[in-house]
C-alpha cells in the first residue's frame, strides 16, 4: 500500500491512485458528492470508517448485498450521525485504534435534522471528522427545501422561492470554536484534498462544508457541474477558506473572487432552480454575498 | 460483598463489574442516581470507562450504536421521556444486531408530568426487537444488568436487553445487596460483525424487499433462540453465585386456584397478598413475569388468574393480561392498577382477587368492582 502520509501534494496527480469508490454507483449523472467522496476517501485512506445518514450517500453506495464502498459504512438514521460517530470514535480511542471516523453527511441532515448531535458533539470535543456536503435541499428525497436552501431557489416545496436567506451553518459551527473547521467546492478536488489530509491530522472535532452542486436539483446540464462550482466561488457566493485554531485563512480562488467578483447573475442564469428571480430578491442576494464577503475578509485581517 | 443499595445503585455497581469500554447517557428522573454513580465510578477510578455525557437520548443510543459496532461492550439508562426520545435508534441497534445493555426506570409518560412507576414507557418498546426483563427487588436488578450482558452478548441472541426497573419504588428505596466478583462470568466483548477496516463491510445499506424480510427473520429466529440461553445463563448465575431466576417468579402457585400475575414491584406486593388470602382459606398463588421480550410459555391451566396492568393500551385494553389470553387461552380478570405510582397496597390486590370477575376490566380507583 501506498504511504500517503509522506507524499507532498501540489497537484491532482500526485493525489493516489487507490480508489475507495468504485466505478457504477448509483449516482446521478453530474453528480458532485460523489465526486468528492472520492476525494475525501483517497486522503483518508484505507484506515478510515464512514458513518453516513439518510442522505444521496446511502443510496449512492448501492443496494445490498452489493456496495460501492471500499472502505467500512455505518449507515445511521437521519438524525443520528454525529452523536453515532462520536460513539464509535471512544470505542476505538478504548482499543487503541487510530481510524478515522468520518462522518459524511447531507445539508438536511447537518442543518437540519442533525444540528443537535452535531451541536453535541463538537461541544464534547469528540474526535472525528464532519463533512456536510451541501447542495442546498433535500436532494434523495426529490428536491425538497432544507434550511440552506438559498434565497429565491425553487424546490419542491418552496415551488415560489424560498423566500428566506440560507442557514449560516459555518457560523453555528464556529460558535463550538472546533480546532479545525473549513469549506471546500467540489470544483477544486486538490483543495478539497489537502483540507481532509490537514483534518484528519488534526485531533478533536473536525468540519468541512462542501458546496456540491446538484444538476438535477439546481436544473443545470449535468456537464456543467464543475463550471457551476467554479462559478460560486468566482462570484463570492461560496468562499473557499480554513480556520485552524481560531484563525481563518481564505483560499486562493477565493481571495481573487473577492477582490474582483464575477457577477452574481453568471451564476444564477445557469440554474433552472432560479428561473424567474425578481429583481429585489436578486439585489438581496447580491446584498448578502457582498456583506459574507466583507465579515470574513475583517476576521482575517483581524479587524472583527 | 453484602452491602445496602438502592435499585440504581445496584445497576450502577453492576455496571461498574461488566466494565463497559463506553457508557453514552442523558439523565432524567427516576433514572439519574445511575449515571451519576458512573460518573462517579469513572472520575475516580473505580471503572475504567469512556463516558459520553450526551445532549439527548436520541444521541445516547446513536453513541452506544457507534461505540458497540466499534467493537465495545457499551451501556446507557434511562426512563419514560428518554426512551421514547430514543425510540428510532432503539430500533436501530436491535436491527443491527448491537449487544447494548440499558437500563431502564420505568416512569409514567406526559402529560400531565408524572414522574412515579408505569410500564407503557417500555411496552411502547416492545416490538423492537429487545428483550426485556422487568425486576423486583435491588439484588435482582443488580443480577438482572449483569447478566443482560452475558445474554445480550451470546452470538445466538446478538440483540439489545432493556433491564426494567420501577421508578422511585423500586429505583430509590434501599434493600440489602450482594455484589459478586464475577470473574469470567463475563467473556470479553466479541461482536462478530464489529468495523474492521481490513475487511471493509456496508452496514445497513438499502436493502430490497427481496431482501429486508430475511433480517427481520433473523432477528425473531434470535429471539426464540434466546428463551434457551437466558435459561443457560440464570442457571451458570445460579450455579456461580447462589441466585436463580427463571422467566417468571413463582410464590405459593403449586396448588393455587387462582394466580396474581403482575410485575415489577407489584409482583413481590401480590406475594403478601397472597399470604393474607391463605389465611382467608383462598388458594391463591403469584406469579411474577419476569421476561416479557421473549415472552416465556406460561401452564396456566385450570387455575383462575388475576393481571394487574401497570399500563395501559388506549382502545384495547391492559397490555400484560391481553398477551396472556392471546398466548394461553385464559380469560383473565385484568385490573389496570399503579399508572403514574397510584398507591397500591397488598390489601388491594388482595382485595382484587377477592372481587375478581373473569374475563372483565377494572380501572382500581374508577370502577367499583373493588
């Protein structure tokens, strides 16, 4: 086996070869949470369980007896994710085992359904990693909304709109002050890399949010799923950035974004999902974008 | 080591002898003397242990989940609120086949809040796929927990065991107690389908209607197998350690005409019961259920029987004396008595066998049946 641990990575093919999915999962074309548990699995490594709760993962890794997965799977009820992982965890720091628990959740999931035993846990101190890979709604289950949902976007059950902002999950998950916390895009796998490899370095609770872009939920050719991840960083909608200790670093393809944002409407005119936005609710956005961008770029200047 | 302990305590101290590697709790009353004294045992020393002090039951049983397939012996308690918070991942972990041993302190269910002896807090549970064991006295819950684990544990059972206790009556009054060294009595934890990242294995994926019903199977096939081995492990008990229990307690039933069934608390207040019908000239008998998951066979027949329901299930009737007629044919005199700790006294159950009608209900304190 390789040794990942030794080996620098500067680019995508330095990343391992060792695929921990395989080929002929059950997910939809274009679909980028598998694209990024591939990436997530090749940094963790072989030593390493997953815990997944009722989310596009648990359809994604097949129907049994088969699995896609080469790594261990404890699928886990909606809710339960955290509070499980963080179980499993003490039962392995009990045996001396290094593994690494990671969970790897949806939006619903984290901010909805599991915000409590995510809550519990970072407040415990729990040793485990946390991804929420986040594409806006309830997506197994046919596109519903989910408190991060967006301003404005359509789903099956807000067929008008949403018609308030997305949860700040990132801020509730700041509140815990956990060692390491940070975002990643699906369309930049070798930053995505190199947070999972720096996390799982780190011991206490971990989080990662992923922005995972959705064709068939956000109504976009499935071709274009890593155009519309480069989009939402270059338009400041999703910032890319790390906060070790305390400490936030924003990433490269964010501190140029945010310099000189691309324009919101590149990003919006691409996705069914915001067909027929009104113009006040575009400004809104454009309102909420521009303020993220100013809160984060103060906190890393030192200002806030 | 003859001491005197409450009910908790005594879980507690038997806890502390099975050494669970994980213990996941959330306290609620009458539960939390137990889990205080784990806390205690594990800050001092005294139990070498990973305590969890979890935000909700929910994540309790989800702890103990991940903590028993990570290849630990686990443990957590609870009561009413709690467990019924923990119903989804109550199922979760006799579904996946996880050794967990709780103990439970039955307590009434809001509203109005009651915080005094039910059982419907834990016969909502029943179709869980838990077995469960209901106790009278201190000792017993101290012998009942230790051995949950050696049942729970067997690789012909695999399933979750609920120890009950009745809140305050049983949890918070003190009797004497003897604790064991126990030796090998317990085996170390061996879960055969524990995470191994070597052997890298889904667990609970979709599974297809081809499919589903063969696990559902396997879980009753467990079940019936699990009559034999709690009979194999309160034997060895016994043998070890002097104490035998079997799936019911029987007092003075050999040559009773009519038997009081009951259990928990009420199960040994119907033995003194008997005693004053005896001297009445009334041949009557008790008989404590002791296991209700799975449930044992019961020779009632040619006897008259008196079940005392501490619970109750709306639009139907008392949940102890419908399974009886359901499994033994008999008509019972079912008196739904003790919801939410209403006082009942061996005099009443007395009383009840005295005025007992077959096949009728009585609510004590509502009808005037007695």
């Amino acid at each position: 086996m390789t040794d990942i641990s030794r080996r620098s990575v500067t680019n995508l093919s330095a990343i391992p070869k060792e695929e921990y999915i395989y080929k002929c999962t059950s997910a939809c074309a274009g679909c980028s949470s598998s694209l990024c548990l591939r990436y997530v699995l090749k940094a963790a490594g072989p030593d390493s369980v997953l815990v997944v709760p009722a989310c596009c993962t648990s359809v994604i890794q097949g129907i049994y007896p088969a699995t896609a997965m080469n790594v261990p799977v404890y699928n886990v009820a909606f809710a339960a994710a955290a509070a499980c992982a963080s179980g499993m965890s003490e039962a392995f720091a009990a045996t001396g085992r290094d593994t690494n628990v990671i969970v790897y959740a949806g939006d619903g999931g984290t901010v909805d359904i599991g915000i409590q035993s995510l809550s519990g846990a970072f407040e415990r101190g729990a040793n485990f990693l946390y991804i929420c890979y986040d594409n806006e709604a309830y997506g197994n289950t046919g596109m519903q909304r989910s408190g991060s949902t967006p301003l404005g976007a359509r789903t099956t059950t807000t067929p008008g709109g949403k018609p308030t902002a997305k949860k700040d999950l990132d801020r509730i998950v700041q509140a815990h002050n956990p060692p390491y916390m940070a975002t990643a895009c699906s369309a930049y796998p070798l930053d995505l890399y190199k947070k999972v490899r720096k996390a799982l370095s780190i011991k206490g609770p971990k989080f990662i949010h992923i922005l995972a872009p959705c064709p068939p939920g956000w109504r976009y050719p499935t071709e274009k799923t890593v155009e519309m991840g480069k989009l939402a960083v270059k338009t400041g909608m999703w910032v890319l950035y790390e906060r070790e200790f305390g400490k936030l670093t924003i990433n490269g393809p964010s501190k140029a974004a945010m310099r000189k944002p691309e324009p919101l409407e590149d990003y919006i005119r691409g996705q069914g999902r915001f067909k027929n936005l009104s113009p006040e609710t575009l400004d809104l956005m454009r309102q909420q974008v521009e303020q993220n961008i100013q809160r984060l770029a103060r906190e890393e200047e030192g200002i806030c | 080591m003859l001491t005197i302990a409450t009910g908790n305590r005594a879980v507690a101290e038997a806890v502390k002898a099975a050494k669970p590697a994980v213990i996941a709790a959330y306290p609620i009353t009458p539960q939390t003397e137990i889990v205080e004294q784990i806390a205690e045992y594990v800050t001092s020393g005294d139990l070498e242990s990973h305590y969890i002090p979890v935000e909700s039951e929910h994540s309790a049983m989800a702890a103990c989940i991940g903590a028993s397939v990570g290849g630990v012996r686990t443990f957590t308690a609870t009561s009413s609120h709690g467990l019924l918070y923990m119903h989804e991942m109550i199922h979760w972990a006799a579904g996946g086949r996880l050794p967990i041993v709780m103990a439970n302190v039955n307590r009434a269910l809001g509203p109005g809040w009651n915080t005094w002896a039910e059982h419907t807090d834990a016969f909502s549970q029943r179709d869980t796929g838990w077995l469960q064991v209901y106790v009278g006295t201190v000792q017993e819950a101290y012998d009942a927990t230790l051995m949950a684990f050696r049942i729970a544990e067997d690789e012909r059972v695999l399933l979750p065991v609920m120890v009950n206790l009745d809140g305050f009556s049983l949890s918070h009054i003190t009797q004497s107690l003897e604790t064991e060294e126990i030796g090998d009595f317990l085996p170390p934890y061996h879960l055969p389908h524990a995470i191994d990242t070597e052997k890298p294995r889904g667990y609970g994926p979709m599974t297809g209607p081809d499919n589903y019903y063969r696990f559902r199977w396997d879980i009753e096939r467990s079940m019936r197998d699990a009559r034999e081995v709690i009979t194999e492990v309160e034997r060895e008990f016994a043998d070890r350690f002097g104490r035998s229990y079997g799936p019911t307690e029987e007092y003075r039933c050999e040559d009773a005409d009519v038997v009081v069934i009951a259990l928990g608390t009420f199960g040994k207040e119907a033995e003194v019961a008997v005693d004053r019908l005896r001297d009445e000239g009334i041949r009557a008998g008790s008989m404590r259920l002791r296991w209700f998951r799975p449930f044992p066979h019961l020779d009632l027949s040619g006897r008259e029987v008196v079940v005392i329901d501490r619970d109750y299930s709306f639009g139907f009737g008392g949940v102890v004396a419908n399974s009886i007629r359901a499994k033994t044919g008999i008509e019972p005199y079912s008196v739904i008595a003790g919801l939410g700790g209403q006082e009942v006294t061996y005099n009443d159950i007395a009383d009840f066998v005295r005025g007992r009608r077959p096949g009728e209900e009585t609510w004590f304190g509502v009808n005037n049946h007695v």
